[in-house]
C-alpha cells in the first residue's frame, strides 16, 4: 500500500514538495510517505525535509552593510545531520556526504588522489576513480550504499561555510571537529570528523575546465576559493558524495 501510494504522489507531483526519500537513504518508508502526504495537504514548511533541493546560504551572517550578504541572508540556512553511520546529510540539497577521519584508512582527510588524464581524451580515470570510489562502492560498500561518486563543482562549494574563521577549515563542525579530529579512527563517532587543513586544503570535483580540458575545477577549503587545478594528474584531496537529484 505504501509504495503504491508513493506512486501515486510521485504522479502527482507532490515529490516537488516532499522527495520521498528524504534521509537519502535509498528507500521510501512509511513515515516518508506520511510526511509527503502532510506536506501535500498542508503549506511546505522550512523543517529541513521538506524540499525540492534548495539553494543553501553562503553561511555568512556578519553583515558589511546594508544589502552585504551577512545582512540578507539569502537561501536556506546551513543544515546538516550526522547519520551515525559515517556519513552526514545535508537537509538543503539532499547529498549525502563521506565523513573523513585521522586513521590513516580509506577515510584519512590526508589522503589524496589524482583526476585523471591530463591530456586527450582527459579521462576522469584516475586514482581518485580506481582506488577511492572502487573501494568506497566495492561489496558491502561504504555506509550500505554503491552509488558513492566525486561531486560537481556546485556541489562541493555547497558545503563552504563563508562565515567560519580562516584559522580552520571553513565548514560547519559537523564536517570538521578541531577537538576531536587527531587521531579520531570511527568515522561513526560524532566527534570525528575532519576536512584537511593544510595550507593548500584543494578538493577536487568531477568538473572539468572546459576551457583546458587538462584541469578540473575544485574548492580550496581552507579559503572557500573556487578554482582550477592543473595538470589532472596531481594529487589532491577528495571527499565523496552520493545522492541528489
């Protein structure tokens, strides 16, 4: 009754307000349906389940002015849920992102990879793709799911939180806990959780620059500066992502 139901709304279109599978977890339950069906009887709530995906804010909230970024606010305030199981989603967008750790694993926030092919035909084949993502989606799979993949450009740089201090990271704490990141081995623990803090924190994308197919775009995440890197064939960092739309 629940999945033709589901059906139904989908059909509908009710998905436009609700996405059934709202916790990204790959399955519709019955809560999911029922919060669909409230959302479809009722106005769209801004409670974090509720979408189509949404365009997150930058983080900043120091306003410079009138009409500065810190003053308007604009887009959906950052929010995010530590799944448990060594994954975090975001509530905004409906990704659902790769906790990293200091245990020298697959998971290391110090490990880094290389894109792919610096010359034709630029192949995103490389490490980050042979030896990242084959082990994160090899049988059982990371977090119970296959599907784990390097993000888009856009999609990186909406996890950048413009209103953290430079000394660190800027991301929320939910992607990286200063107090707690050294040595933290369980990426299940809530209080493990780390993104590289290097001077040079660059992450790659899946997003090639089109206008030099031999390098891709990327985030620096100890500024929050989107750029390109080249050649595709030096490493740097990777942080997975699965889910959206």
């Amino acid at each position: 009754m629940g999945v033709a139901l589901a059906m139904t709304l989908a059909a509908r279109g009710v998905w436009a307000q609700c996405c059934g599978d709202c916790n990204g977890d790959g399955a519709v339950t019955v809560d999911e349906v029922l919060t669909a069906v409230n959302h479809a009887l009722t106005s769209c709530s801004d409670d974090g389940i509720c979408r189509p995906e949404r365009l997150p804010a930058s983080g900043q909230t120091t306003a410079y002015g009138a009409g500065s970024d810190g003053d308007v606010r604009a887009g959906a305030t950052l929010a995010y849920t530590d799944n448990g199981d060594g994954t975090i989603t975001d509530h905004n967008t409906g990704l659902t992102w790769e906790k990293k750790d200091d245990s020298g694993g697959i998971h290391d926030k110090d490990n880094v990879y290389t894109w792919g092919m610096g010359f034709p035909p630029f192949t995103m084949n490389g490490t980050m793709v042979t030896e990242f993502l084959a082990t994160l989606n090899t049988q059982p799979c990371f977090a119970d799911h296959c599907d784990w993949r390097v993000p888009n450009v856009r999609e990186l740089q909406s996890i950048v939180d413009y209103e953290i201090e430079h000394a660190g990271p800027m991301v929320q704490p939910v992607f990286h806990n200063a107090a707690g990141c050294t040595e933290c081995t369980d990426v299940m623990l809530a209080s493990c959780s780390c993104t590289a803090s290097s001077p040079t924190t660059f992450y790659w994308s899946s997003t090639t620059f089109r206008f030099t197919p031999g390098y891709a775009w990327g985030v620096y995440f100890d500024s929050g500066f989107v750029h390109n890197r080249a050649p595709k064939d030096v490493p740097s960092y990777v942080r997975a992502v699965r889910g959206g739309v």
